[in-house]
C-alpha cells in the first residue's frame, strides 16, 4: 500500500474493547501452549491478527513470530490486517503458508540435503512429466492414468500416509528413479516442502535449535488442516519454548483426502498437556435460523468438540429455503432466476453469490442457466493461468535460465519454437547425459562443444540455444533489484525467442488464437512487473518469483473475477463468505458422496462436516436445491433427497419462491414424508 493510501493505525486498545469476553481472553493469553476452537464466522482472523499485535505491543520482537496458515491469500490478509493494526512496515514478522516457510528454509539450508539453492519447484504436471521420464528409464510403460494414480501413492508413502506393503512393493524402484532424477534435476515437488525441511531439522539438530531460538512464538491457523507431518514439523519448532498456538474448528475439517487430519487436536493436548482451551462460538456471520440448521446438523457427528454457535444479531427471519425442481435444467432455471429477482428487488451484488456444488460435475445445468440469463460468473477449480500452454512455455525459458539442470523445462522449450531438434537429437541428448550422469543441458553444452553425434546445422541450433540460455543467466543476473528490470529483460527475452512467430506458425489458420495467447503472455509479463516493483518485495529476483508463481497459481487473478457470481465445489469455498448461498444437488449420493462413504464409512462424518460448512458460508440467505430427476451418464435417474436434509429441523425451512416446483401447492413436511426411510 504507498503511502498517500496508507491508513493510520488503528488503537489497539479499542479494538480489543470490541471483542468478546472470549476473544480478548485469546488475544491476552501469549505465553504457553493455547487452542483456539474458533467456529464458523466468530471472528477467527481478527483475534489472530489482534494477538500478533498485543505481542508487538508487549515488546515481543517481529522475528520471534511465525504465524502459519494454508493459502497465499489467508496469509496475505492475516499480515495486511497486522499492519494495519500496528502502522509498522513488519518486514521481519513471518506470515507464510507452510509451503512458502519451507522454501525459505530449503532455500538457506538445502545444501545439506545436495541441492543449489536455485532449486525448482515442480507442480503437478511437472511432477508427472519426471515420473515418466523415470519410467522411461526402467523400460516400463504406463498410461497416463496409471501415472497419476502412481503419483498418488507416491506423494502418500513420502508423507506416511502408505506404509510399504507386499501389494505395492513392486512400485518401489520407480518410486526412488522418480526421487534421483528429482535430485539430478535440482528440483523438488510439493510434498518436499514440508518433507525436506522436516529432514533437515531431524538429521541436522544444530540447524532446528537455530530455528528454535528463533521462532519463539508460532501461530498455526486453520489447525484442522494440518497433516502428521506439518504438525510434526510444528511441534519441533516449538518444542523448547512452547509458545505455540493453534487455531481451528473440528467441525470444518474436510480435506482429509489431501492428508489433513483433525485428530492432531489430540495430539496437540497429549504433546503440550499444559495447554490452555479457548471456545469461540459465538457467530457474526450467519442469521439464527442458518445457525440453528447448522448446529442441528453437526450434532449428528459422534467425534467432536462439544460447541453450539450462535449469534445476538435478533434476525430471526427465515433465511433457509429448500426447492426440489424436476432436473438439473429446472435447478439451474430456479437459481438463475432467483438471482435475478434479488438482484433486481434487493440490490444483490454478483460477487456476493455463492453457488455451491459438491464435485464439478454438476456445474453444467448451471451454467447453461447462468450463460442464457447473461449472469457474469467465476467458477473455481478450472485451468490456472499459468498451466495455459504459452504461459508454460515462458515459464520453461525463465526456469531453465534460473535453473539450467532442470531437465523437465529443458525437454519443453529446447525446440519451442523449433529449432531443428527431433527425435533422433533427443535421443542423443538423452543418451549422452545418462552415459555422463549429468543434466540434459549439460550434455547440450558438450554437444556444442565437441560435435559428436549431429550434423552441423543441429549443432549450429544447439548453440544458439546454449548462447541464448547463458546471456539471459546473465543478464538476469545482473538486473536483479533493478525497477522493472525482471519483466524488461522478460520482454527482451520473449523478442529474441520470436515467440509471436511461433504462435503465427502454429496456428496459420486462426490468427485469433495466436493474438489471444500472446496477449496472455503479455498479461504474464504484467505480473511480473507489479511484483517485482511492489515496495513491500525486498528480494526481487527471479528464482522467488519462479517460486512465487508455482506455490501462487491459484490465486493470481482475484481482482479479475470481481463482480461475479461465484460457482465452486463446496471444497472450494472453504474460509469464504456470501450474503445469499445456494447449496445445489443436495441428493443422496452426491451429498453424502457414494463413492466416499463406499470407500471409507468413517468418510460419513467427513461429508456431514462437508455439508456444515457449505450452510455456514451464508450470511443472509441459504437456498437448498434437491433435483427430483438427474440425467448422469445419458441415463435420467430418479434421485432421492439427502439425508442430511432430514437433520434440518422442518420448522426452519420455508419453500422456494414460487417458480419452485416444490411449493406449487406442496409444504416442506410433504417434501421429507416422500424420503424413503419414513
């Protein structure tokens, strides 16, 4: 923020005059362990916020304080509230998601591990792009979706979440190939930013007493989500001084499917037993009557915090509506229609629209709908930015650039555009590098050097590249800190390449989609030069906006989706907030989800937290839609009302306006006496 923005601190004193008795006793209590169980909409971030304060306030110094959560956009809110709250600039507090404070103590300590300090960070399409390689390499075949599934299993053997076993022991050298080429590489994959560092700190206890010294206060937001391993790496961090706070809500915990696991609440009390509890249950998002539907719901679980939100507000209106059209076209009618009335008679922002579904297939009725009433909308969960193709390309260059032995953004840009290198070279490059044990790009440099194995046209284009990797090293190098100089060298960069050509040569036929995705990278080339120029960016180099982007890339283009409806998967929506929500395919089946609950029955308390948090996104009005038919697979179903529903008490929910065919005539009783287990 410049400073003809910046607004003046806000006294400390009298914002903690406005919380609750419950909230100010967890901002003043800052020494010893402490667990926050903060429910839905009670304010969670600014009691955060407000306890980082009152330690600055208390003389604690910023670099004694590490505050940790799971999104770049929590993490951003969290340290621009502080801020705000404090008028200081704070470049020495550390408010980081658990992957970003992982690169940065790779990124100090890797060497002690083998790597450079230039690492790169692979995302998932990289990842998958090395194993095959890797299987390549042991002469085995697999088709893509065996990759992914091996991925899979991967990422849980090196998180501990699958053991070793006789059934998969067979995947074990494709399991290590996968993890040397990543060293050859000089690269690492997510799951390594939390393995890694937590290697280095158990193997190396000199290096985990300095970060104990150090961190002397930590913050863990979003407690819920933690895995076992980021609550084991916690855990040694505060060990010694055990000035750790956790905050979360047992009934928000959804992600086990990724590795989160609620139970580390447990082993929190059983690991710091002297540990005081909080309770925040009293709610500021939600009307009365969405509350009492949410705690009438999550009283159905068995293995929880005992709580009950609630909320002093007096707005005792029925805010809860439940419609059952005839298919998912109706329901997408019902809901488009419905936004355009409340638009039109209550002033409804678009952006204060949430449609909520529970997977991404059953967007389509809903978006047909939202397309023919010329509703703007966003819709979470589709293809990023930066895995569009042209943007990976760029991303390839800057990376090898940075990263010269990254093998896996060499194979994507050494003939993009095509500079004569077929199969045929590829197969001499690769050859040669496994023959010396060394990178791709070092056996290019070879090649160039010596001549050996291409004619001299290949070779003459293997140079160019070789010349054109090590000036932009170069020139990268030297214009780093510099205004602008990152995305000015980037331009240069994309000239030289004569990308624009590429992209004419590629699609002759559609000059359309050529300027289209020039105008992307162009849009890419924007990013990095706000970032680079942001005031608060003390390190503009090239190497941390690799890594920025690839642990970023789902949140880099918020501002351009303001204004709109917001259509996500209920996964999705998880830490927002809207005045009106509709809930859509709330069917037996789908919520809870079959296949979840026929893999794992435990899965059953998970979709029920599922479908709590999904009636807690709403402030003002929730809208729940059960299908009387569903056409899936070319097939038309008849569908059955979730069972959760029954769990809403009746007398909370009123029917949809009168476009809902469940109100033609119809009460909401007649709707459940129709459910099968009446």
């Amino acid at each position: 923020m410049s400073k003809k923005t910046q607004k003046p601190p806000e006294d400390l004193q009298a914002v903690k005059a406005r919380l609750n008795p419950q909230q100010r006793d967890a901002v003043d209590t800052i020494d010893g362990p402490l667990l926050i169980v903060a429910g839905a909409g009670s304010g969670k971030t600014g009691v955060v916020t407000t306890r980082i304060a009152q330690m600055l306030e208390q003389g604690i110094p910023q670099s004694a304080i590490l505050a940790l959560t799971f999104t770049n956009k929590a993490a951003r809110e969290m340290e621009g509230r502080v801020k705000s709250l404090t008028g200081r600039k704070l470049s020495n507090l550390t408010v980081s998601t658990f992957h970003a404070f992982g690169v940065r103590i790779l990124r100090d300590r890797s060497a002690v591990l083998g790597y450079r300090p230039n690492f790169t960070i692979y995302d998932s399409s990289d990842k998958l792009s090395c194993l095959r390689e890797a299987s390549r390499e042991l002469k085995l075949t697999h088709e893509p979706a065996e990759l992914n599934a091996l991925a899979a299993l991967f990422s849980d053997i090196k998180t501990q979440r699958q053991p070793w076993d006789s059934a998969i022991d067979v995947h074990r050298p494709l399991y290590e190939e996968y993890h040397e080429l990543m060293k050859l590489h000089n690269a690492v994959d997510f799951d390594d930013l939390i393995i890694r560092p937590l290697q280095i700190f158990e193997e190396h206890p000199d290096i985990l007493a300095e970060y104990r010294a150090r961190y002397r206060y930590i913050m863990v937001d979003e407690f819920q989500d933690t895995s076992r391993i980021q609550y084991r790496f916690v855990k040694h961090m505060a060990f010694t001084h055990r000035n750790l706070c956790c905050v979360g809500d047992d009934d928000q915990s959804i992600y086990s499917w990724r590795g989160a696991d609620y139970t580390n609440i447990l082993n929190f009390e059983k690991d710091f037993s002297e540990l005081k509890e909080i309770k925040l249950e009293r709610n500021y998002r939600s009307t009365g009557t969405i509350l009492k539907a949410a705690n009438a719901v999550i009283a159905n679980n068995t293995d929880r915090k005992d709580k009950e939100l609630w909320t002093d507000d007096g707005h005792e209106e029925m805010t809860l509506r439940l419609a059952s059209p005839e298919n998912e076209t109706e329901e997408g009618t019902f809901i488009a229609e419905t936004i355009g009335a409340l638009r039109a008679t209550e002033g409804l922002a678009y952006d204060q629209v949430g449609i909520l579904v529970r997977t991404n297939a059953l967007t389509k009725g809903i978006e047909d709908a939202l397309l023919a009433h010329n509703l703007p909308y966003t819709m979470s969960g589709g293809t990023s930015f930066f895995q569009r193709p042209e943007i990976k390309d760029m991303i390839g260059y800057l990376r090898v650039i940075d990263n010269p032995d990254d093998d896996v953004n060499l194979l994507r840009i050494v003939n993009t555009p095509r500079r004569g290198v077929g199969k045929t070279t590829l197969e001499t490059i690769v050859n040669l590098s496994r023959q010396k044990g060394c990178s791709l790009y070092s056996a290019i440099c070879q090649i160039v050097f010596d001549g050996a194995g291409v004619s001299e046209k290949i070779r003459g284009g293997l140079a160019e590249f070789v010349d054109l990797i090590e000036k932009y090293r170069d020139l990268f190098e030297t214009e780093e800190g510099a205004k602008s100089a990152l995305a000015g060298t980037f331009n240069e960069l994309l000239e030289e390449v004569n990308y624009w050509g590429h992209l004419v040569q590629e699609f002759r036929n559609n000059e359309k989609i050529a300027k289209w995705r020039y105008e992307n990278i162009q849009h890419f080339s924007e990013f990095l030069a706000r970032w680079e120029s942001n005031p608060d960016n003390l390190e503009p180099t090239l190497t941390r906006w690799l890594n920025r982007i690839t642990l970023n890339a789902r949140d880099e283009l918020d501002d351009a989706e303001a204004g709109k409806v917001n259509l996500m998967t209920i996964h999705a929506s998880k830490g927002l907030e809207f005045d009106v929500v509709f809930l859509a395919g709330v069917e037996d089946g789908i919520v809870p989800h079959a296949k979840s609950v026929e893999e794992d029955p435990k899965s059953m308390e998970e979709e029920r937290r599922l479908f709590y948090v999904a009636i807690t996104r709403a402030r003002k009005k929730l809208y729940i839609s059960s299908c009387q038919t569903r056409r899936i697979r070319l097939e038309t179903i008849a569908c059955i009302p979730s069972p959760f529903l029954e769990e809403i008490p009746q007398d909370l929910m009123e029917n949809a306006e009168d476009d809902d065919p469940v109100s033609h005539g119809d009460d909401v009783s007649s709707f459940f006496s129709n459910m099968p287990w009446k």
